[in-house]
C-alpha cells in the first residue's frame, strides 16, 4: 500500500505517509515547559507507528496564552530533548514541533491584529522564528513545521484581510507573502538547508473576503519556491468570525471558519480533499515535488490509499482519527482494519479545548488521559444468548433503537458502533454511543434504512453485526405520521 511506503522529507525519511497534525492536548502546565503527560502522548502515536509526528503548537515569544508548550528560550530544550528521545526510541516514526506567534487577546473580546506592529516588532517575531527553530535542531526534532494557519500571526499576514500598508501590504500578493519569506529565511540561516522545515497554512480562510484555493495555490508555489520541505494545509478557524463568549477571549473555532477546520459529523468525509488536490495539481505543473498534505475528515485506509493513488496527495493528515486511535497506522500493517476505532467526528475534543480542559476522546474508557493500548491476544466481545435484540421504533420523526449489552471478551466493553444503510445501499457507522440506545434524529420519510450494531473494546475488537431491522418511512403528506404507521422489519444480516 502507498499509504506505507515511506517518504524522504530532505534529511529524514518517514517509515510512511501518515501524519498526526500539530493539535492542542492542554497537558502543559502554564510554565510552557514539556511535562511527562505531553511526552506520553506523542509517544502513544509512535507506538502506533505514525509517519510524522507533529507536535502542537509551541510558542516562539514568551507571551502568556495557558497551558501552551514553549522554545522561546534555552531552558524550554531539555525537556523537549526527553520528548524526542522517548518517541526516538519507541519506533521509527519521526517528529517535528509546530513553531507558533500569536498576537494578544483579552476577555473582553479585543484581538491585537498585525497593523499595530512596529518594525521593530516585526524584527523581532522574525528572529524569534529563528531561534525557536534552532532550539528545536539542538533538542534533537527531525525538523521544524512553521504555523501559518488559522488565527495567528504569519496566517494574518497572508490574509486578504491583512490592513498593512507598507512592505507587507495586504492589497498584493507579493506584501502578503513578505512576512513568510522573511520568517522562512531566518529559519534557513538558524538551521541550514539540510534540515527538514515544513509550513502547514490555509488552503480556503472560509470567512468573508477571505483567501479562496485559488490563492493559496500561489502561495504554496512560493512556499516552494522558498524551499520548504513539505505543505500541510487546513481551512478556516479564524478571529474573524469567532463568536465572543462574555468573559473569555476569543476562540477562532468557534463561528463557521471553525466548523470548516474541524468539520464535524453532519459533514460529508472527505470535504477539503478537492482542495489539497488542486494545490499539489497547481505547484506539480510548475515543476515542483514538495509533498502535500491533506486533511479532513479522512478516517477509512480505502479512501487514504485512493487519495494517494490518484496523486491528489503525497501525504495523509488524521488529527481527530489518531487520537481516538493512535494504532491506526499499525492495525493496517497487520491487516487489522477491521479493529480501527473510528472517529465519529462529534468534536467533543474540541469542545474541551474551547472550555480550557484536557483534550482526551469521547471513544476512550472513561477517565483515561491517553488512549488506550492496542491489544490483538484475547477473546473479543460477543452479544449474549439470543443476540441483540435490536429493536427500533419510530417517533415524532427520529428513529429510536435498543439493544443488549454486549458480553465482555478479554476487555471491558468501551462502546457501540451504530451502522445504517438507506434504501438497501452500503451500512456506514452513524454514531457511536457508550450505551445501548440511540436516536436516529436525520431520517427522511419516503426512504427505507436498515440499522444493525456492533459493540466493541477500547482495543477495537468487535462483536459480530447484531440482527438488522428494516424500516421503510411513510412520507407525511397531510396528517402527522404516527408511529404505528411505519413499517418495521426484522431481516437476516
């Protein structure tokens, strides 16, 4: 499989093409240095064999932001030295921080923005790039990845919605992707041509008169032609369209650019692979190879392999996906795909975020602050004598289902998988829930669904499909549809 064979990224080569993405864990403690908690979860995904680790984003400045990693002085290397070491000696997965500025924000809902920098303001981030990523080199990273993305400082300079009206003008092209080329310079002469630096940036700002792909094509072919070793891109997640929370600053992923960056279950899969696709197209047909990032909502090693195949990308991002299952990578090695826990993308991560929490899944054992470890000896779950006994019924336009409680093989029972087919076509998994009932609140009458479930340990070994039930949904032309009125059907699976 492509998805396996392994990547040159200037002086380091990827054991594969899976990456984690830089994603904020609130394991840190305010201090900014890296405690054990943080190492043990970037050393989980090394267990699980991921290509590239990106480590989340670690501030270049010393500015006051929670619980945020920092490399904005000497004395934040060693424990980023442990990092490194401990992932370095768990597998050959290879590591890199996500270097950060950001400008200040208050809780009353004001934002510092780029035209209130000075000159010598902007001397000193650029500088600071620098000297962020040749702490990282000194710590021992495999390479450096530059932020660019989302609402932070380089990303505002390349917005159409950068104010400035001087060399870094944001009424051209050419002012807009000043600041970067400036950064990734400094970054060059810190840490030399030889060493891995990435940039991960917006392939769509997703707000109003922001940047479209069409823009960011071009401003990857300037990343390229600046020498960075490979793209990641994201959408969205921007200040300007945050919704204000009375009392706390603002979190850019909170209004639709929010949505867009971390879409979420009623969002197609695959939303922005189109996106990456155009840019690796646009930057190829200039004659360059900087491999290209894509991410979004890709869960299903069919439909990483088929991106890849297709050259629609060189590499696949999985943030949400890894971490409700960080052996990923390593179940399908072992042709285990079948045991992947599958992220249903319900962003209760990110609403832990937003509300300063640890960020662990919804799919872990309760309790847990990292995932779970994978398992392949031991009996998997079974449903108890009789089965399931799936039952559904429908009411006021949702369809209700129960089931028994699945009997623990050599684990405890971590959760259910719900799948459903519409109108005899593919069963895809609709929820995933901890206990035995759910409600289908997404059904249109006139269709027919069929439901079935699985119950699974935090390993990802599963129940066999429980006995499907069939319903066919009147469609509601004049008279309320009662529930008695829906046909509901056992059938064989």
């Amino acid at each position: 499989m492509k998805i396996l064979e392994p990547l040159k990224l200037n002086g380091v080569t990827l054991p594969n093409r899976i990456a984690v993405p830089a994603m904020v864990t609130r394991l840190s403690g305010e201090d900014g240095f890296v405690n054990q908690p943080i190492i043990d979860r970037y050393v989980r995904y090394a267990q699980g064999h991921v290509g590239l680790i990106v480590v989340e984003a670690t501030a270049v400045h010393s500015n006051k932001s929670g619980p945020l990693l920092r490399l904005s002085d000497d004395e934040f290397i060693p424990g980023h030295r442990d990092l490194v070491d401990q992932v370095h000696s768990t597998s050959d997965s290879k590591v890199v921080p996500q270097i950060i500025h950001f400008l200040k924000v208050a809780r009353s809902g004001w934002r510092q923005t780029i035209d209130s920098l000075s000159e010598a303001d902007i001397e000193r981030i650029i500088e600071e790039f620098g000297q962020a990523a040749a702490r990282a080199r000194t710590a021992g990273y495999d390479g450096v990845e530059l932020h660019s993305a989302h609402a932070y400082t380089l990303s505002s300079f390349l917005s159409r919605r950068n104010p400035r009206r001087d060399d870094f003008d944001g009424r051209t092209l050419e002012g807009r992707l000043a600041m970067f080329g400036r950064v990734m310079a400094s970054v060059r002469r810190h840490v030399g041509k030889d060493w891995t630096v990435g940039v991960r940036f917006l392939a769509e700002e997703a707000i109003k008169e922001g940047y479209t792909v069409e823009d960011a094509k071009l401003i990857a072919l300037r990343m390229a032609q600046l020498g960075v070793d490979y793209i990641s891109l994201s959408v969205g997640g921007k200040f300007e369209d945050a919704v204000h929370r009375e009392g706390q600053p603002l979190y850019p992923y909170t209004g639709y650019s929010g949505d867009r960056c971390m879409p979420g279950d009623w969002y197609p899969p695959l939303p922005h692979v189109h996106l990456a696709a155009g840019v690796k197209q646009y930057i190829n047909s200039k004659g360059f190879t900087v491999p290209v990032i894509s991410a979004g909502k890709i869960s299903d090693p069919v439909d990483a392999e088929r991106l890849l195949q297709t050259g629609q990308a060189d590499m696949i991002g999985m943030a949400r996906q890894l971490l409700a299952d960080p052996d990923w990578v390593k179940k399908v090695e072992q042709k285990r795909g079948d045991q992947i826990v599958r992220c249903i993308y319900c962003n209760v991560c990110k609403q832990l975020d937003e509300n300063f929490k640890e960020v662990t899944c919804f799919l872990w054992p309760k309790g847990l602050v990292q995932a779970p470890a994978d398992a392949t000896d031991g009996a998997a779950p079974q449903w108890p004598e009789g089965g399931a006994k799936l039952v559904a019924t429908v009411d006021k336009g949702q369809v209700k289902l129960s089931w028994a409680k699945a009997v623990a093989g050599a684990a405890p029972i971590a959760g259910y998988n719900v799948y459903r087919a519409e109108d005899d076509g593919a069963a895809h998994v609709t929820e995933a829930v901890k206990s035995t009932k759910h409600s289908d609140k997404v059904v249109l009458g006139g269709l027919r669904y069929t439901y079935y479930v699985r119950g699974h340990d935090a390993a990802g070994r599963a129940t066999p499909p429980s006995d499907a039930v069939r319903i066919d949904l009147p469609v509601p032309i004049a008279e309320p549809v009662v529930s008695s009125s829906s046909e509901v059907r056992h059938v064989p699976h």
